[in-house]
C-alpha cells in the first residue's frame, strides 16, 4: 500500500544519544524548542514537509542544525528568526545558500 510522501523533510540535530535522551551542542541551544516551532510554522504556512529531530549531525559548533531534504541543505545557527528566513526562501524559491553553512 503507498504512503503519502512529504515534498520535503526537515531535520533538526537534538542530539539525541543511542539511549534516547538529548544531550549535546544542539539540544543545549534550545534545538527542542526550534522542532516545536517549525512543526507550527509548516503547518501555518500549509507546506508539504514533515518535521524530524535526529542525533547529532557532526558539525555541532554550528548548532543548533537543519537539513532540508531532498535539496540536502544544511543551515547552522538557526533560531526562530533564521528559521523564517529559510522558510520564507523555500516558498518563495528563493535562494538559500547566504543562510547555508559553507
Ligand atoms: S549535537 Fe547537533 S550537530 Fe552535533
């Protein structure tokens, strides 16, 4: 039987560690807050994306870390401000690569 199959996937680093619980760079700049946000923020803005934490993405000096999928871009330092800004540039089909980690 098909699953519906979002257009996009985000993934927010929360650090989470083989025994489940957050602990890291990511969860410790409020990363669980920002999943929170974005599950709202796609919701309000009726995007066709579905919201994922996942473990740590190995680049955590640049948390808290997003990557967007299938474009597979990856944008560090993220806040709630920023996270307007990259969701503003996807609907917008703006580019994205000045909010993007080099
Ligand atoms: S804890 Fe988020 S990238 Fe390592």
């Amino acid at each position: 039987m098909p699953i519906a199959k979002p257009e996009m996937h985000f993934f927010i680093c929360n650090s989470y560690r083989v025994s489940g619980q957050a602990q890291g760079a990511c969860n410790s700049k409020e990363a669980g807050d920002l999943l929170a946000y974005l599950e709202t923020e796609i919701l309000d803005r009726g995007m066709d994306a579905q919201v994922s934490g996942c473990g740590c993405l190995k680049v955590c000096t640049e948390g808290p870390v997003m990557v967007v999928y299938p474009e597979g871009k990856w944008f560090g330092q993220v806040d709630e401000e920023k996270m307007d800004a990259i969701l503003d540039a996807i609907e917008d089909d703006e580019d994205t690569s000045e909010l993007e980690i080099a």
